[in-house]
C-alpha cells in the first residue's frame, strides 16, 4: 500500500500526518493592531517584484501586528508589514514579510499564499494607556516596536479593504529545472468585525508609533520604516482564509526563460 497523492492521505506535508488542513482557515476573537504610514519610495521598490508599483508617491504601507487567540493553528503571534500597489491597474495591499510564531502557521502561509514568513519572537502587552508590540529575531535583535493609546471609536470608513497579494515563489528541486511556482496570489479575506450593543464595531482610532532603529540585512524590514505615521487603529474580528486566486504566473509569462537567456549571453 502506497500513499495516496490524491488527498486521502492528507492535503499538505508530511503526507500521512499533515501539519495543516485544507483552507479555509479560521480565526476567532482575533486581535489587530496596526499604523499605515508613508516610507521612502526606493527602498520600498526594492522589496516589490516585477510588474507590482506603490500606487502613490510617497508609497502608502501599514504594519500590522496580531494577537490570535483561537485559530486553526492554535493560538499565536504575528506581525506583517504590507505595501499599497498596483498590478495591472488594479489595486492591493501586497504583503513582502511577514513574522509569525507557530509552525503550522507558518508552513500553511509560505505553501499556499506564498505569504514570506518566518519564525520570530514577538511579545503582545498593555501597560497603562498603550498597546506595546515587540519583535525580534533572533532573541534581542529588536526589529520592530509598535505602540498605540486608544483614542476614540473609529468608523469602518477609516480602513481601506483591499484584496491581499503575496508571492509564492518555490524554488527549483533540480538544476535542470525552472522554479516550481514563481506567481502572485490574490487572497480575499471574509470578515465580520466584533461588535458592541450600542456602540457598533470594535474598532479604536489613536495615536501609533513604529520603530525599526537596528537595521538587520538578514531581515530587511528598515526597508519599509515609516517616514510618517498617518494612522493607528486596532479592531477586533472573526475571518477566514480561503485559498487565493493566481492574478500573474511569472513561468508562464516566460520571466524565467529571459533571465537565462540574459546570463547565457553573458558569460558567453
């Protein structure tokens, strides 16, 4: 007896004992702070792929960091920085790193979405007035500080929801061989906000701040560091993640097959 590669055996490695199951993926009571900014135009390029452009000038981005108590994978920490851009004239929010601390969670994230993660420590406080949010990676390599005070009640018009857009990217298994996916995936989240009788949405406005003062080039994240902050809010919510929508395959575009041309002629 043989395992079966059709899916009897599990919908993702190791067949046989998968470490996750198939989307969608459920999040409840989720927790999300987050600041959207303005950061430099050539450092965030420098961190898009091809045909993916910051839709304004400065590029808009937001840090957003995540206190997931009851999940899918159980219950985690994670924190992601995502850029405003346009593919083709149409609009996401592209994410190009992203942190978490549960291994399913990262595994189901780089497998499916392609979302770039990795593992890090990250701790989630509230002392007096404001939300603290830490991130290092390895432990006391401090990548990123987020903190916000809870202003006032914020109106669901103050967040623009836009589809996610990541890049799964697996690289050759043989040398004879392009990648195995090289695409962007479109992932359009479905969620319902928590909401208090009386008073609407969990949703606070306040003020943010974010710091990336120890530059790391193994995690580049000071790529994205704010130049201004425009915005901090934090809400509570349900959602769920359905497996994503192909918008670009980069193989079947043949980006892969130029670039070897492009190196042959060069070492010829």
């Amino acid at each position: 007896m043989t395992l079966d590669l059709k899916g009897a055996s599990g919908f993702s490695m190791p067949l046989g004992a998968s470490l996750y199951p198939e989307p969608p993926h459920h999040f409840h009571g989720a927790r999300q702070a987050f600041a959207t900014y303005e950061a430099e135009a050539i450092s965030v390029r420098a961190m898009l792929p091809p045909g993916v452009v910051p839709d304004s000038d400065p590029p808009i981005c937001q840090l957003c960091v995540c206190d997931y108590p009851s999940t899918t994978f159980g219950p985690y920490l994670e924190a992601f920085i995502m850029v405003r851009v346009k593919v083709d004239d149409a609009r996401y929010w592209y994410q190009p790193v992203i942190f978490t601390d549960r291994e399913p969670a990262l595994a189901a994230g780089r497998e499916i979405w392609g979302f770039a993660k990795k593992l890090a420590t990250m701790e989630w406080r509230e002392e007096a007035e404001q939300i603290i949010f830490t991130i290092d990676r390895p432990r006391g390599k401090r990548i990123a500080t987020f903190t916000m005070v809870r202003d006032r009640i914020a109106s669901v018009d103050e967040l623009e929801g836009l589809p996610v857009l990541s890049l799964r990217y697996l690289p050759p298994s043989d040398p004879d061989r392009r990648p195995a996916a090289a695409e962007l995936v479109r992932l359009d989240v479905q969620a319902a906000m928590h909401e208090t009788p009386g008073l609407g949405p969990v949703l606070w406005a306040g003020r943010a701040s974010v710091t990336m003062d120890s530059p790391s080039i193994v995690d580049p994240w000071y790529l994205l560091a704010p130049r201004k902050v425009l915005s901090g809010h934090v809400q509570t919510l349900d959602f769920t993640l359905p497996l994503g929508k192909v918008v670009k395959d980069y193989l079947a575009e043949g980006l892969f097959e130029q670039e070897a041309s492009r190196a042959q002629l060069k070492s010829a």
